[in-house]
C-alpha cells in the first residue's frame, strides 16, 4: 500500500494543477481536436521527480485522440511548466498523463440507475 502524500507533496502537486490546467487551456480546445481537456489531479512521487497527470476530456469518444496529442506535447509542456515554476522547484517533474475516467464511470452509474 502506497503511503500518504506528505504536506510538501500535495502543495506542489496542487501548484502543478494549477499551472499545467492553464498551459493546457492556453493550447486551446482546436488542438486537441475540439475536446475540452481538464486536469483533475496530479500526482507527485516523493521526491519530486515524477508527476502523474490525470485529464478528464470531454467528449469521451475523443479520448484516445486527445491522450496521443498529450503524449507527443510532452516535451513542450513540460518545457513551459518548468519556465512557471523555475524559481519554486529545483527540478521540473517528468509528467505521465493518465485519463480520468471518474466522469464517464459516473455517466455509466447514471444510465445504469435509469433503467
């Protein structure tokens, strides 16, 4: 079992939350194909060296589109994150983007109560 996220850990990842949403919004919903990406959550390891990204995008049918453009921006996102955050973190985190599917579970537990 993983043990809890110290307070310093949840400061940053809240920071990089906050940071990554905006860089992503910045791109525009045109280059993710006209789906809206949102960060959900991030994740940090203990020693700052790996963040895991979660993206909630909508709609969900885009998702795996969306998820490769992630994974090809990586490098520039990560660039751009370092350059907000050059003068909090000595080290800028390698990001892993992972899909939230909390929101189409959710959906699905909806139809589901419907019938």
């Amino acid at each position: 079992m993983d043990k809890p996220a110290s307070t310093r850990q949840l400061k940053v990842a809240r920071e990089l939350q906050r940071y990554l949403a905006e860089i992503i919004r910045s791109k525009g919903m045109a280059v993710f194909g006209g789906a809206m990406v949102t960060v959900s959550e991030v994740r940090i390891s203990p020693d700052l060296s790996i963040a895991k990204v979660y993206t909630s995008i909508f709609p969900s049918d885009k998702a795996e589109k969306v998820m490769q453009i992630l994974e090809e921006e990586k490098k520039a996102i990560r660039g751009e994150l370092g350059r907000q955050v050059a003068s909090q973190l000595r080290i800028v985190p390698e990001l892993d983007f992972y899909l939230d599917s909390t929101l189409d579970y959710a959906e699905h537990i909806d139809e589901l109560l419907k019938k």
